[in-house]
C-alpha cells in the first residue's frame, strides 16, 4: 500500500503533515510519498527515521485562496497535481491533502475522473453521534444537485458505512426540515420520491427524512444532502460546538477560584472533547473518483493528519472505490426479462 | 396593547401557556386573550389573579401532525384561527402561537394577508453569539426562494434588528459555504449579486457571504438563507449542543465522585444554559404578514410562553411591521428623475 500525500498543503504547514505521516507510518504497513520541496521536507524527514516515508519533489503550491481550475492550469508541477499523478499513472494506490479543497477535489476529478455512472462526486464526512459514527454526504463537493445526484450519494455512502464502518444493512436518511414525507425543499421532497421508489432494490434501508438533530443522536448510519446544505450543516455544528466550549471558558475565567475543582474534571473533559474533535475521524473521502482520495481540514494538526492517512488505509483495505463501481454498475443496469 | 395567545398549541399542554401568560401580563401593562376550550382554560385562570387576562372560547384544535391548509379548511373554529381572526377584525393587535408552526404560519398568512410588495413570509430567528444576538431568517416559513425573496428578508431583518434590538446599521451576511463571493450554491451566487448590486440603496450593510460558525462569533446582526436552510441550521444547533450536553452528563455519571466537585460550578453552568437556550428568547415573529405573528418553540415551557409574549410587545411598540411596510414601498417606488 503506497499512500501520496500532499505535504505543502495545511494551514500549520509542512512540519505538522511530516510529523503526522511518520506517525501513521509508524502504526502500518503501508509507505508514504511526501509530495513537495525536497528542501523543505527532507530536513524534517531526516530527524526521524523514516524508513518508509520517501520525498517526491513538486515545485509549486496551490495556495488556500486560489480558484482551483486556474490554479490547475497554471501550475502543473503542484504538490498537489503530483500527488494525483502518482495514483494516476499507479506509483501511488491512494492520495491525501489537508491544502485547499476546492483545487483537491478539481485536481482529483481531472486527472483521476469519475467512477463511469457516477454523475458527480461527493466527500464524505464521518461525524459522532451518541450512538457511533455517521456518515453525511455531500459535505461541499457538489453544492447544486439533482435528486439522481443525491442517490449515487447514498449509494456511496451506503458502501462506506458497510465496509469501512462495518454496517450490515445502513440506514440512509435524507436531511430535511422535518420528518415528515411532505417536508423538505422542492430537491428534497423529488429526491424522498425517488427513494421510496428504488426502496427494496438497494443494498440500504431508506428510512426517510431526518433532522439535524437525529443525525447526532445516531439515528442513521448515513444522511444525505446536497453539498451546499452538507457544507452549512458542518461548519454550523464546529460553530455551534465553538460557542459553547468559549461560553465554559468564560464563565470559568470570571471565578478563578473554582480551576481547583475543576482539576479531577480534567481526564471527562478530554475524553468529552475528543468523542467531538473533528482531529480523531482525521479526513473524509471524495467519493466517486475513481481513486482514494482523502480531504483532510485545513487546520488540521499532526494527530489529524495520521488519522487521515488511516483513513486511506482503511478505504484500500476495505476496496470501496471498487465496491462503488460494482454497486453502480448494478444499479444502472436493468433486471434481465423475467 | 392586547395579545391573541392560542393556548391550545404547544407540547406541554394549555397549562404552560396560562402560566406563561399570567407571568407576562403581570410584567407589562398589555392585557392577554387565552384562546381556547373554556372548561380547559378558566379552572386555570381562577387558580390566579387574572384582571387582564381573559379566555376567548374555540372548539377545535389544530394538532401538531395536521397539514396546515387542510386544517385550515375544516377546523373553522380552530383557536390559532379565532385567535388570527381576532387580530384581524382588530379585537387584538398581536397573535402569539407555540402549536403547529406550519398551521400558525398558513392561517395568519391567509387570515391577515401579506404586506404588499413582499412575495413570501419569513420567520426571523433570534439567536446567540459571543457578541449579542443575530437574526436568521428564513428559520422556516419559506423553504424555497429566489433572490427577490432573500432580499426582501434582508429588508425585513434589517427593521427586526434596528427596531428591537436596538442597531442602528445592521450588518446583513448571506449564510454560504465559504465567505469568498465565488462561493454559494447557485441561489446564493445570484442572491450576492443582487445585494452587491442594491448596496448604498439600503438601510443596512451588507458585508458579504458568511459561514455558520461567523454566525455564533456575532460577526454579523443579520443573517440571510431560505426557509430551508435555516431550518436545517437552526436544528442542527440545538442537536449539536443537545449532544454535548449528552456526553458531559454521561462523563459526569461515570464518576461519582466527582460531584461534589461540581456544586460550585452549578452557577456558571446554569447561566451558560441560559445563554445558548431558546427559552431565553421565546419567540420568532413571522415577518411580512400583516400584522405581528410570534411563533414560538413547540417545546415551549411557561418561561418560553411568557418571552414569546413579550417578544410579541416588544414588536409592537417598536412597530416592526409599520416599518418594514415603509421600507419595502420605499424600495419598490423607483427614485425621482433628476
């Protein structure tokens, strides 16, 4: 297993993305091509040993404000463009970037393509819940969508949850503004149509609409949306979570004389932050290329980025982007005359 | 100043709505119009000092489950109907409702009409942030718009936040997936072109696209979306931190003995509840109706009941809806020749 990682990309630069791919090579078989400035990576490398984690030279960087398509014309020997030329030309089995995700997604979809049925791709990303992890898909790859869209998206997604989360039959629900079937956007309530129809032909069990709030009680393994709506529901969560934790904050800074009690709190809180950090699931997958790809978050730190290179690692061993190839293969074709 | 209230509406019962209403009108001078099934809720009353609350008698109720225009229909004598009715024939000059959002929405959009010049009704959300309180709307009225719409919500917030929260040049954000102008799904790119092209024609700033987590930072007063949107937003918050509450409490029961570590952190935590609970803010007033229409959470406890209330008066006397209709005929009259 040969994993191509984008090392110029993240907003805490190269250091942490080499810090984070030692650490995964460290925990697996699998080696790694650090894809970047020799000059800058090979004196990181070499404070470790690094015996399976080797440096590909790119010259160029896509930095975070640069509109993808330009920036993939213009710079041909980007980090990132050499990382998906080593899976494409099959130097490399799978590919992860914590840099711009607009130009990983661009750069992934044009020179890897799409998984031949599949009409748009979609990232999908793992979330808690009270009941363990739920997959929501489209998490910004495809912000307008058509209700055929949002069922490859299940599909996908369904797969994911089954092979790499280890779901027999995943409950798929479609994110709305209630649970009602009359609810939902125009997009929303063709999609619910078109789901009841293809219900009982599917390898997931549709159980309709849900809300924001099932979603984080567990009450699907996979919810589904456009990328617009996908996108909003996951920066309005790190919002949310971000108020709440600078309220705490606050309101223990203004009585100073409580940080005694709040000692033998310590090991409850880290363990309460670490079932929300969004650094534990480490990257969520573009599915529907026809490749690994791993989109880490920018912001993320060295623990993010060994997460993310595990999650590489899992979607190899567990061959999602094939299984995905055959579900919609199977889906597209007719049933043979009875 | 006298408030319609529809006390049959709500999870918890009439009861919750009486005492709410009781504890209103005993902090405000506006006197109150229970209605409902009398034998329900005069033993109520009696139980109190009532001088300026009295029972409007309606036989029917409008469940939560119903659909709102079929209800409407053949429940004539439905208490959110006589209680529009009331507002409308001008024996009262507000209607509070915590029952059947939809329902509250269709009968005081066809019991009282729309302001002229706006096409479709929103419901302005207040909500919490580090720095005061932002408006959202479309929390739900309206789950499908076009630019037109948004920007006549614009309008409308714009008035909600200057008249009842007190700011004299709201800043209004389109809510999008990333702040950059080339971001949004294809409704949010024409919406900001929109807003770009009005800019200095309005009475607010408009200060471009904003995510989720700018929202809870207060980086605005004003936040824009569809119906729909924002009520994915608005449930997603509440489930978000639904959860983090969930994981606290199950951190603290797993150790016991930490309890009595936690009695001098009671304080901080119950006024951190405070800050982020829709309680606090008790109601959402439906804009651009005809007439102020506050709809509260269906969840509604007495102290909800009494702030949606006062929400009610505090819409009154600042005359949101006078305003909003000066302002929207202003916009429409296109401006002198020179």
């Amino acid at each position: 297993m040969r994993i191509a990682v984008d090392a110029m990309g993240g907003d805490l630069g190269p250091r942490v993305v080499v810090q984070g791919v030692l650490e995964a090579a460290r925990h697996s078989r699998a080696s790694y091509l650090l894809v970047g400035d020799p000059s800058v990576l090979e004196p990181e490398l070499r404070r470790a040993d690094g015996a399976r984690v080797q440096v590909v030279p790119a010259s160029q960087v896509i930095e975070m404000g640069e509109s993808p398509t330009v920036a993939y014309r213009q710079k041909p020997d980007a980090s990132i463009v050499v990382a998906a030329r080593l899976v494409k030309q099959e130097q490399a089995d799978a590919l992860v970037s914590i840099g711009n995700t607009g130009a990983a997604m661009a750069v992934s979809l044009l020179t890897l393509g799409r998984i031949p049925g599949i009409d748009r791709p979609a990232i999908a990303t793992p979330l808690p819940s009270l009941k363990g992890t739920v997959v929501l898909l489209d998490a910004g790859a495809t912000p307008d969508c058509d209700p055929n869209n949002l069922f490859e998206f299940a599909i996908m997604g369904a797969v994911y949850a089954q092979h790499v989360l280890g779901v027999a039959r995943p409950r798929v629900g479609l994110l709305s503004n209630g649970e009602e079937s009359s609810k939902g956007n125009d997009l929303v309530k063709r999609t619910h149509a078109l789901f009841r129809q293809m219900n009982g032909e599917t390898d997931f069990a549709f159980v309709g609409n849900v809300e924001g709030g099932d979603i984080y009680q567990g009450c699907v393994d996979v919810a589904v949306c456009d990328g617009f709506v996908g996108n909003v529901f996951l920066k309005t969560s790190e919002g949310v979570a971000e108020m709440i934790l600078s309220l705490m904050k606050q309101e223990l800074d203004r009585a100073l004389f409580l940080k005694p009690f709040l000692l033998p709190l310590r090991p409850s809180l880290r363990r309460l932050k670490r079932r929300i950090d969004y650094a534990e699931r480490g990257g969520a997958p573009l599915l529907g290329v026809n490749g690994v790809c791993i989109i880490g978050h920018g912001r993320s730190n060295a623990y993010a980025v060994k997460n993310a290179c595990h999650a590489a690692e899992r979607a190899l061993q567990n061959n999602v982007v094939d299984t995905i190839r055959t579900r919609i293969h199977e889906a597209l074709t007719p049933p043979p005359p009875v």
